[in-house]
C-alpha cells in the first residue's frame, strides 16, 4: 500500500506488507462491481500549523490516547479518507525527485524498487484508506502505495491512492492471487509517474503501517509511523505495469479487515536468474 477518482493510471521504500503475511483472512467481505464514481469528500478537521493531525485509524478504541512516536499498540492506518484534512500544496507529490527516475527492479518482497532515489512502490487486492461511508470493497480496485525516504527512518512518506485497471474487468479477479516473486526482474519507472495525475491529497501523519496491528507489533514494526498522502481520486492505470509485482493483501478494519481480493490485475511468472540456479 501502502483517494476517489480520476483517470491515472495506488501505499511502499521498502514493500512492508508481505504477500506471505501472517494475517489471519477475515469473513468474507461482499464485493461489487462499479465504475470508479467521483467522490465528494466532507470537509475534515483541518491541517495544523506544522504537520497533520495523527492518523487515527478506522474508528479504533484508544486511538487519539497514542504517542506521534515509538511503538503503537492500536491499528493508526489506514484511516478514513473523509476524517484526513486535504494536503497543503507544498506536501504533494515531490516531482522533482522523480522526474528523472530510471527503471526499478522487483526486490525479494516482489514490490518494485527505485534504488537511484530510495522509493519503492507496491500494490493492494483491494481498498484499505476508505471512507467512513463505505462498507464494501469495489470490484476490480486496489490500492498502490509508494514509499519515500524521510528526516527520520521511523517516519517515511506515503503517497498513494485506489487505481483501477482502464480496463476495468482486466483488474477483476480470476482465481487464487499468485504469490510466485520475480526477484530481480524490471519494473517500469511510468509506475510511479501514475501518481502525478492526482488532483487532491489527503494528510495524515504519524501511523502505522497497514498490515494488522497483530502481525506488526509481533514482528517489531509498530514503531514505524508512517506519513501517509493518500489521492482523493481513483487512478485508473494500465494494469500491465504492474504485472512483475506480486500483490499485497488489502486490510481495511472497517471492511473487516483481510477479506477476499477484489484487485487482481495479470501477473507475470518471470524467474530471476538467481531463482533459476536456486
């Protein structure tokens, strides 16, 4: 992953959500099939004076009691969309960074890995920064995070947003997602320009990261806080971009949390030259 909806092509540095999580699947989550309307988000609490109001999860008990650093024992990301005020203009995507980026190589997690500027991208089979109106995963969406460098190692940056594939049915789901890494192989710099196209951001700062709160304080990573920029609009992308990364499962609590994927665009079983004399 690591947002509604415009034409794109969603949030990461490092891919932290595993295709082999631990996470336990949740009930199935009914999904359904509709085109990517525009949303129109309420007003949310507005940015402070330096920074972002803390993420505060889905509607989590004890939530607003947490530090902004150190290790969170409450799920603080992904937040609702509405309740996460729009980013100043000078937090938007860091274009000039990019604008030169070369071609990325899938790293062992099968995300997709910019190392000449320390970002990495990776993907979601489905929505995890909702709104508090939403009560099911959309047919056919996902969600891309990318994740930069920050000040602070503990505290990276998240941009990211829904995409849907521009043919959308190419994004349904067809089978069992694939778990097979293509370690090594290319993977296209146009990915992470898809973001470009977002018309509006959402803030908020000092999360966590979106594997289950679980599996993130057993593993020693609930002391990653995470600032996330999560795109108001549904990018819609070529979905063969993504087709080198392995697909991440989606956790969004307040859809129940891990449930049945609803984004799962082709894959491509391509074998690195050091699987092949493994």
């Amino acid at each position: 992953m690591f947002v509604h909806r415009i034409v794109l092509p969603a949030l990461g540095l490092i891919s932290f959500v595993s295709c082999h999580s631990g996470t336990e699947p949740a009930p199935h989550t009914p999904t359904t099939e509709a085109s990517p309307p525009a949303l129109k988000l309420a007003s949310a609490a507005p940015a402070e004076a330096e920074g972002y109001p803390m993420c505060h999860g889905q509607h989590v008990s004890g939530a607003t009691s947490v530090a902004r650093s150190g290790p969170a024992q409450v799920q603080l990301s992904p937040a609702f969309l509405d309740e996460m005020p729009e980013c100043r203009v000078a937090d938007g995507l860091p274009a000039a960074l990019i604008a030169h980026v070369n071609d990325g190589n899938i790293n062992a997690k099968g995300d997709c890995e910019y190392p000449d500027i320390g970002v990495s991208c990776h993907y979601h089979s489905g929505a995890e920064f909702v709104t508090s109106r939403e009560d099911h995963q959309v047919l056919g969406q996902g969600e891309l995070h990318c994740i930069f460098p920050g000040d602070d190692p503990k505290s990276p940056r998240v941009f990211g947003g829904h995409v849907m594939c521009r043919d959308h049915r190419q994004g349904e789901p067809h089978g069992e997602a694939p778990h097979d890494v293509n370690t090594g192989a290319s993977c296209p710099a146009a990915l992470l320009h898809q973001l470009e196209s977002c018309h509006g951001l959402r803030c908020c700062d000092d999360g966590t990261l979106t594997n289950s709160i679980g599996e993130l304080a057993a593993n020693g990573r609930n002391d990653i806080r995470p600032d996330f920029r999560i795109c108001d609009d549904t990018l819609e992308v070529d979905c063969e971009l993504l087709a080198n990364l392995t697909v991440h499962p989606a956790n969004s609590p307040a859809l129940g949390g891990v449930g049945q994927p609803a984004f799962l665009p082709p894959h491509h079983a391509v074998h690195s030259a050091a699987s092949k004399h493994q």
